[in-house]
C-alpha cells in the first residue's frame, strides 16, 4: 500500500469538470465543445482522469495541479478564458475546484504508479494509521484543539431532484458550509490474472457492487451531498458482468448502472467525516467486503500480492477553499441542488472570478507519521 505525503508550503488542487450531454449521446455541436475543452485540458500537462458518469450521459474529468495557482495561471491563460466565456447558456457544462492542504488531505492505494491525490504529492509506503477504523480521521490534522472536522449544522435542507429541465445561463456558488469531505474511490482490474479475476468475482464482485450502490443512493438522510458514479471513457465492460441476473446468488436488479467496467471511480461529498465513517461501519455489505478484502489481500492471504488497484482519497473542505460554476446544467446538478439553502449560496453570473484561495500560497503543518 502507498499513500501521500503533500507539500506542506501550499495547497493542491483538484479541479472536476462536467459536460452533460442532454440526451443519450453528444450532438455534433457538443461533441466539438467537448473536444475543444479536452485539448485545453492537454495543453495543461497535468494529470488528468478521464471518466462517463454512469446514469447521467455525461463527460466528466478530474484534473490535478500542484498548487492553485498553477490552476489560477491555466483557468485565466487567454484560450481557457475565451472558451469558458464563449459556452451558451444551455451548453450543459459545470466546474467544481477544490484547494486541499497537507493538514486535511490523504491518499492510499494499492497500486505502484500514481493516480488520484498520488499525483499531488510524495509517494511513500502506507506502514501506520491503517487496518482499523478511524484510520483516514487519524491521519488528519486538526486546525485547533477540539476539531472534530464537523458540519456546522447537523440539519440540512432537503437537497433539491435532479430534473431534466435545463438551468440556463451561468450559476456560482458562492458560500459553503466548512468541512464539507469529498471521497474518491477508485477501482482498476485491468491488470488482474485470470486466477485473481476469477477469485475476485467469486468472493467481491457482488459485495463491491452492492457498496457502490448503497454509497451513490445514500442520500441527505445519510449524509450524502452528492454522488457521482464514473467508469472510464471509452472503458471495457466485462468484469463481473451478469446481464441483470445474479452473482454468488444475489439479485442484482437493484444495482446501480455502469458497475461492470474495468477502471471506475465514485465522487462523493458528504456533510462531513463522520458521516463518512457511520456508514462505513453500519453497511453490512461493506463491513463483509472489508473483513474479507483485508484476510484475502493481507499477509498470508490467498491473494497476497494481487494485481489489483484501488485507491481512496479524502479530503476535508474548508468553505473558502471551493468553487463551483454551472453553465447551462440540469436543476440539481452538484450544489445547484443547495442552492437555496441557508448553508449555501449562489449568484448568477457572465464572468465568475476564482475566490480568494487562489492567489497566493497557504502554508500549514501536518502531524509527521
């Protein structure tokens, strides 16, 4: 296992972007924008995770800088800022940029090569604060004494369906509540022998698929502020698959679409850590899956060694330290769903502008492990 050590001189940013195809497939038109923004994401030279969402056609990708304002200098280079500016009121495309320091921030995964927040930082080998829970809250530094990375209110307004009606024009989202924890879970079995393929879709297949399920439905009442599934773009579709019947026995009528593909990644918000960790703990399912994972792939497991990858980063928002922009979206996009809310805000906009986190470096200290 690897984790991350991040620079303690200034945040990271990961930037998610969206592009909804409104319909089951890309128009011409649509397919040009998407295009455009893509060679614009090239032209960054970072690395970038390029992804469909699974029940909502939509290109999605996830984008590493080393610091926000290496992003500030891409987002305001002149070929960003004329495409950005020139998107139409439905164009359907939306932004959701978030600034992490080493202090609220952690990485794990099973792989040699980087991917997720393994691309912010130093890879180092995972060998304390693992295999119990409350691991990821350990790693984490607290800003002062007595922070328990908590939601400033335990009542939140009901989030708002997804609709298929379009928001024209452009919304930023201009307040958030702190502590907001974004999860990404990331599975890739490309790599996988046949032995370890086979034992894989014996003994995880279904708990794994039921986990994914149970986390994307999870819903307000569960802490869940939003929830994307995503494979791989133009990604192979066989693992596990089962054409909607059974496997080890169980239904699998009820399972989230898109759960076959090879390389899949879930980005998840929660209200905050703890309800993160709640649910871990009281899913059934995932507490199986765990206990099992962890005596199939630990020493001495049969799978020892295996080829599989998957990783989870973690990270603790504050509010200044988000942005979000929605051009032309279905209501109930992201934190469009929020809007209305107390704990959020939004104006609508011809121009949003970065908010302040961007401009210049943020020191901290993290704990040393």
């Amino acid at each position: 296992m690897l984790r991350t050590r991040f620079s303690s001189a200034h945040h990271f940013t990961l930037a998610i972007f969206g592009c909804q195809y409104h319909a089951d497939t890309p128009s011409t038109d649509k397919l040009e924008l998407i295009e455009k923004f893509d060679n614009l994401i090239k032209d960054a030279s970072v690395p970038v995770e390029r992804l469909e969402q699974n029940n909502i056609p939509s290109r999605v990708w996830m984008a590493y800088w080393t610091s926000p304002q290496s992003f500030k200098s891409w987002w305001e280079s002149d070929s960003t800022k004329s495409f950005w500016g020139s998107l139409p009121d439905d164009a359907g495309f939306w932004r959701e940029s978030i600034c992490l320091p080493a202090t609220r921030s952690m990485h794990e995964s099973t792989g040699k090569d980087r991917v997720g927040f393994g691309h912010s930082g130093e890879l180092t080998p995972l060998t304390e604060k693992t295999g119990y829970w409350g691991a990821y809250r350990s790693r984490m530094t607290p800003d002062f004494e007595g922070d328990t990375f908590s939601s400033p209110s335990n009542t939140w307004q009901p989030a708002k369906s997804m609709t298929d009606k379009i928001r024209a024009g452009r919304v930023q989202i201009t307040k958030f509540p702190n502590n907001l924890c974004i999860v990404i879970e990331g599975q890739d079995y490309s790599a996988m022998n046949e032995k370890e393929r086979e034992y894989w879709n014996e003994n995880f297949d279904s708990l794994t698929k039921e986990w994914v399920t149970n986390v994307v439905k999870a819903g307000m009442e569960k802490g869940m502020v939003s929830a994307r599934a995503c494979h791989a773009f133009a990604g192979e579709k066989s693992l596990g698959a089962t054409n909607g019947t059974t496997t080890n026995g169980t239904p699998n009528g009820g399972i989230f679409p898109g759960l076959d593909y090879i390389r899949q990644a879930q980005i998840l918000y929660w209200t905050d850590l703890s309800k993160m960790e709640h649910m871990g703990r009281w899913d059934k399912g995932h507490v199986k899956l765990r206990r099992n994972f962890m005596s199939a792939y630990g020493p001495g497991g049969v799978m020892q060694g295996g080829d599989i990858l998957l990783w989870v980063d973690l990270g603790t928002i504050k509010g200044d330290e988000i942005d979000a922009e929605y051009v032309g979206c279905y209501e109930g996009t992201g934190f469009l769903a929020f809007d209305k809310s107390a704990m959020f805000a939004s104006r609508s906009v011809t121009a949003a502008e970065l908010p302040p986190i961007f401009d210049k470096p943020v020191a901290c200290q993290p704990i040393e492990w």
